[in-house]
C-alpha cells in the first residue's frame, strides 16, 4: 500500500482550499437541515439511524468519513467508500407517503445527499469571506465528483457546475416539502443535547451554558444560510434580513477561528496529509 500518495485531490486542489476553513462546521449543520426536507431521504435516515440518542457520536463518524475521503490517502479513501457502500447496501426504509420499501443507497437518495453536502460547504466558505473565482467554484464541484464515485454514484450523473447544481436542485425542489419527521429534526438540530462535560453543573437546571448558546448561533447561522426556497419550506423563518445577518455572522466567526492555533484547528488527518505533501515536494 502507497501510504505516501496525495490521495484524490491534494495540495493545489480547490477541495484542499475550501476544506481548509473551520467555518465549515456551520456547512455540515446547514446540509444537515436542507437534508431534512427530503421526505424519501430523512425517512431513510430516521429509520436507521441513531442519531437522536448519539448526535455527537454521529456527527464525530461522519466528520472522519469526510475527513477521510478529503485527506487521506488513495487506499483510505477508497476503503471509506467501501465500508459505507457496505451498511448502506444493508438498509431498508419505508417511504412516508407510500409505504413502499426502498433502499437508502438509491441513486437519487445519494445524488441529494452529495449535491446538499458539497454546495453548502463551497456556498458557506465563499459567503464567509474566502476568496474563491467562478471557476474555483465549478472546479470545487468537479473534484468532488470523486468523493461521489466512493458512496456508489455514476460521477457523470453528479452535479458538477454551479449551474448544474442550480438545475438540480430546480428539478428536485417539487419533491421537497415540510413533513412530521423533517420540522422534528430540525429542532433536534437546533438544539441537540450538549455533552455533559460542557454543560452546566446539575444543580443549576438548565443547560443553557456558553457552551448551548454559542451552538444555538451556529445553529441560527446554518439556518440563515439556507437557499430562500427551503427558508419558505421551513416556514419563512426569520426576517427578510436573514441572509444579510448570516453572511456577516460566519464572516465573523471565520475570522474569530482564524486566530485560533493551527494546531488546534487542524485534525490528524489534515495534518498527516499536510507533512506526506511535504515530504513529497522534498524529495
């Protein structure tokens, strides 16, 4: 095994510049909501999933996979993809509307999951203040054609323009819609259990800690974010000014996490990536 390639993408790639930013857990909290609103989708999700009795435990797996398939090597990147398609190729659900089963590795299914993953975490780093050109952008959605080729998806029937995703999600809007299960997530998603650790002690409560209320404006954050169309879907929460608001508060937390240590903000893998790269320049 090559443990000393660059994996799919590597330094240079505009997966690496985009993936670079921290701001892009505010990314993974608004696909989670756009996710949400696909009934076939979160009614997958909802029945196999766990993630209501272990939210950070979820949360921590898929943040490896993705930091996975971003920064590992060829070979761990491709053995991700396996173990996914794996227990995805074992799940069943039933559709909401019209009590048919179906697998969750349907193509559709995946294509939504990707297209809502990847376009909030280019949209949230260019809205928060990194500096990325219209052909970055498509670029950014070519590349990750790659990552789609790891659940099971044909790569030439992924999205990979930033036109192609505004058709796409054109084409996909008449399915979505605000049912039972998708306005429970979204308060779910809202307001998590906060780890016990980071909590308030006992005796107060309330959890309402530091901790619960800087979530709660990274939470209002993803939400502001949101294409209007799922804003509507949602309600029409917030005022006419949401996005306005969001943009100015993930540029701002952008910057707060810029002067964070890069220790400290970089994981293992982005950092193990970082010292092959090096190491492969030198030699």
């Amino acid at each position: 095994m090559d443990t000393e390639d660059l994996g799919l993408f590597g330094p240079g790639s505009v997966t690496w510049k985009v993936h670079e930013e921290p701001i892009l857990i505010v990314a993974g909290l608004r696909s989670l909501y756009l996710q949400a609103l696909h009934p076939r989708a979160m009614a997958g999700v909802a029945q196999n999933s766990n993630y209501r009795t272990d939210a950070w435990g979820r949360l921590v797996r898929t943040a490896n996979y993705v930091g996975t398939t971003i920064y590992g090597t060829r070979a761990e990147a491709e053995a991700a993809g396996r173990r996914l398609r794996t227990r995805h190729a074992r799940m069943r659900a039933t559709d909401p509307v019209t009590g048919e089963e179906f697998r969750i590795d349907e193509p559709e299914l995946l294509r939504w999951v990707h297209v809502t993953e990847v376009e909030s975490f280019v949209s949230t780093a260019r809205r928060a203040g990194l500096a990325l050109t219209d052909d970055e952008v498509d670029g950014y959605y070519s590349e990750q054609r790659r990552s789609a080729a790891l659940v099971g998806l044909d790569p030439d029937d992924v999205p990979g323009t930033a036109a192609e995703v505004a058709d796409y999600y054109r084409d996909v809007r008449p399915q979505l819609r605000m049912t039972r299960e998708a306005a429970e997530t979204a308060v779910f998603l809202t307001a998590p259990p906060i780890p016990w650790k980071l909590s308030m002690p006992a005796r107060v409560g309330l959890n309402l800690g530091p901790p619960r209320w800087a979530y709660f404006g990274i939470a209002a954050t993803a939400l502001g974010m949101l294409p209007p169309w799922a804003l509507r879907l949602y309600g029409g929460l917030g005022l006419p000014t949401t996005a306005l608001s969001a943009d100015l508060s993930a540029r701002a937390l952008r910057l707060a996490l810029a002067a964070v240590p890069r220790r400290y903000r970089e994981g293992p893998l982005q950092q193990a990536a970082k010292e092959r790269a090096a190491r492969l320049a030198a030699a």
